[in-house]
C-alpha cells in the first residue's frame, strides 16, 4: 500500500469490527482522532519509551543468540545428541508462539502493563531455573516456561506501538525500534562468547536472570498504561476467539501474517543451524562464529534503518517488502548452491556473504510487514500482535529443527529451509495480499 500520505492510508486502512469495542476511529497518518490521552502522554516521553520498547523486543533475540555459542558445549555436557539440544531452541520458541495467544487478549481487556509485569517476573524465575537444569529435558522445560512468559514483552510491545502511532509514523516507529533491538543480536553471541572464556553455558542464563531483573524494574518504573480502560475489551474467552477470526477472516491481515512468518522462518533457520554450521562445517571459532552473527546483525539493522529514514513515505511499503522478499529467495538459492556443491568446494567467507545478503532484506521484510498488518486493526492491537507473533514464533519453531534433519556434516537442510519459506513467503504475499488491487 503506498504510504503517499495521510489521505491514502485512512482510504486503505480497513479496521476489523470486534466484540465488545466501540467502532474504529478513522487513521491518520499523525495522531489520529481521539488518541488517548495515556498514548498521547507516552509519545511525549520520545527516547525513553522508544528505549523501554526496545529492551522488551530485544529480550527475545537475547535470550536465544547469547546461548548459541554455547550449543556445542551444551550437547557435551549434558551428554545429548546436538538434534535433541536444539529443542531447547524450539521450545523457547514455541514458549513464545503460545504464550502470545495468552497474552494479546488479556493486555486488550486489562491494559499493557499488568500484563506485562507478570510475564517479566515468571520469566526471571524461568530463566533462574535454566541455571540449575540437570537434564536435558528439565533444560528444554524451563526453555518452555522462559518462551511463554517472555512473550509479554513481544506482543506489548507491538500494541503499544499501535496505540500510539498510526500509518506512515507506525512503520517508522518499526524501523527505529528494530535499531534498538537489533543491538541485541550483534552483542548477544559476543557476550555469550566471552561469557564462556570464565564459565560455562550456566553462566550465559545467569546474566541472562540479571538481565531481566533489570529490565522488569525498568518497566515498572517507567512504562506508563497507553490503553485507557474505556478503550479496553469487556469480553472474556470467548469474545478474545471472535476477534481473532475476524481478524484471520482479513485476507489482507492473513497475507501480511503469514508472509512476515515465513520470512521470520527464513531468519530463525539460520539462528538454529548456523552455531554448528560455522563452527562444525566450517571450522570457525566460537569468537569468530559470534562475530560474523554481529556482522549479519548490523546488516539487518542498516537495512531497516535505510527502510524508515528513506523509503518510507517515498515509496510504498509494499514496494520495499517485495524487494526485501526478493532478495531473500536470490540469497536463499545462491546459499543452496554453494553448499549442494553446485560450484565445488567453497569455504566459510562465501557462506558468510550469502547468509549476511539474506539477513540484510530481513530489515525490509519484518518492520513492513508488522506495520502494514496492523495498519488494518486499530482496536484490537493486542490480539492482532498475538496472531502476528505466534504465527512467526510456531513457523519459527517448526523450521528451527529441519535444519538439523541430515546431521551434522551438511548445510544443505538450512539452505532449504530457507529457500521454500522465501518462496512461500513472496507466495502469501502476491496471492493474498494482491499489492497491486490497492494502489492508484
């Protein structure tokens, strides 16, 4: 849709009537009408709130890549095969799919930050937990319970984005908040990395605990309610169901749901795979392993501040989510092809390069799509961010072990992965979003 300016966004913007809510209000490209006056408070605070939303978005990638140079030592330790540890990866990743249908409907009917605060704290204790598992099992349990509570922080996030901001001031937002948390996956493996010269991959949860103490007193402090309680839904089960299969209903809503998922699938494929990748096929160091992922990191975060500082509001979001998909599926089978052998023998930089081209479109693909997704909802903002992220988060969890189907010795299963959520990805994307019947 092209985000030409306030009149076009308010023509192309379809709100999905709910139970229980009042009808939409009209969306803007500024502050639409009637914004509350607890979001208009909170716009005020500018860097602060950017900075706490930040820190909540960015817990997830934390959690999961401060503990991937330690995948190695992990499956020796615990004396598991490297397929069964990288179910401690899916389970915090389906911990956090599940954990979203919970969570988005209850920030609807009882406001962000109650919520909130309660995910955070049953996270802390979760992530305490993983310090002391003695079992694989027991490990992949806690990385269950850590996934489900560190969901708040994701699906309310993205509402209270939403009810602050609407159109072309939404998908910016998306783009500066992606600066803040995708620091967290450059210095993420690098601590994890040094943690791991002084301990072993105990202490990586260990500061991952102190990490979300501080991050709940941060919030607690000064994250204030952006949901008054006259804009909050009555209903209980049963009305939270009937808005998210209004929702699903939106062939729109679904399209952008589904294509930001498989594209999601495309980046978390990588995350699962490429510890043994790098480091058992290619040979490189836990050190260097973390350093590339930083590389790829920062490619991810140009990229999506590239998205919001230039091409928002020039061209149309669809435009640059059907560019960054594009090159997502090229990065994706050039990545094939190297490691089927179709060009010999190649080494770790060729690799390296493709999987950094790859993770570089992420920064078109993920803020567009959130933006332009719940562009379409105004009032149920938690539900709609509850579908976005566990769609993402269960096709997440569902790639995350294909990788590892044919062993060890082989990157070929990762490149796959990545290939056919791309071309699916670009598939939902022209198929059921269909771009083109909604421009002039």
């Amino acid at each position: 849709m092209p985000e030409s300016g306030a009149s076009r966004a308010q023509q192309e913007r379809t709100d999905i009537p709910t139970a229980g809510t009042r009808a939409a209000e009209p969306g803007t490209t500024g502050t639409p009408p009637g914004k509350p006056a607890a979001a208009e408070a909170a716009r005020r605070t500018g860097l602060l709130v950017t900075l706490v939303l930040g820190g909540l978005t960015a817990l997830p990638p934390l959690s999961m890549d401060m503990y991937l140079p330690a995948l190695p030592a992990v499956t020796e330790s615990l004396h598991a095969p490297a397929a069964t540890i990288q179910l401690t990866l899916t389970a915090c990743l389906t911990g956090m799919a599940l954990g979203q249908v919970v969570v988005g409907p209850m920030s609807d009917r009882w406001g962000r930050r109650r919520p909130l605060l309660l995910g955070m704290m049953i996270y802390v204790v979760a992530t305490a937990l993983c310090v002391f598992a003695p079992t694989t099992g027991l490990l992949i349990g806690f990385r269950l319970l850590q996934g489900l509570a560190g969901a708040a922080g994701i699906v309310i996030a993205r509402a209270v984005v939403r009810d602050m901001y609407d159109g072309v001031e939404m998908a910016r937002f998306f783009s500066t908040l992606m600066l803040i948390s995708g620091v967290a996956p450059i210095v993420a493996p690098l601590i994890g990395g040094q943690v791991l010269r002084f301990t072993d991959w105990r202490g990586i949860f260990a500061v991952l605990t102190v990490v979300g103490v501080g991050l709940t007193l941060v919030v607690w402090k000064w994250l204030h309610e952006t949901l008054p309680p006259q804009d909050r839904h009555t209903g209980g089960v049963g009305d939270a169901l009937r808005t998210m299969r209004g929702l699903l209903a939106d062939r729109v809503f679904t399209g952008y749901m589904i294509a930001g998922s498989l594209a999601f699938a495309t980046l978390f494929s990588y995350v699962s795979a490429s510890p043994f990748v790098m480091q058992e096929i290619y040979g490189a160091s836990p050190q260097t392993f973390s350093l590339l992922f930083g590389i790829n990191s920062v490619g991810l975060i140009a990229v999506g501040q590239i998205n919001g500082k230039v091409l928002v509001g020039r061209i149309s979001l669809d435009k640059a989510l059907a560019f960054g998909l594009s090159v997502i599926v090229l990065a994706a089978a050039a990545l094939l092809l190297m490691t089927s052998g179709v060009f010999g023998k190649v080494g770790l930089v060729p690799v390296a390069a493709g999987l950094f081209v790859l993770m570089s479109a992420m920064g078109l693909a993920m803020p567009n799509t959130n933006a332009q997704a719940l562009m379409r909802t105004k009032h149920a903002a938690g539900s709609a961010s509850a579908l976005l992220g566990t769609s993402s988060f269960l096709i997440g969890a569902i790639a995350s072990p294909l990788v590892g189907i044919a062993g060890e010795d082989t990157a070929v299963p990762m490149a796959v992965v990545q290939l056919v959520c791309g071309l699916g990805a670009m598939a939902c994307f022209l198929g059921l979003c269909r771009p083109w019947q909604r421009t002039t």
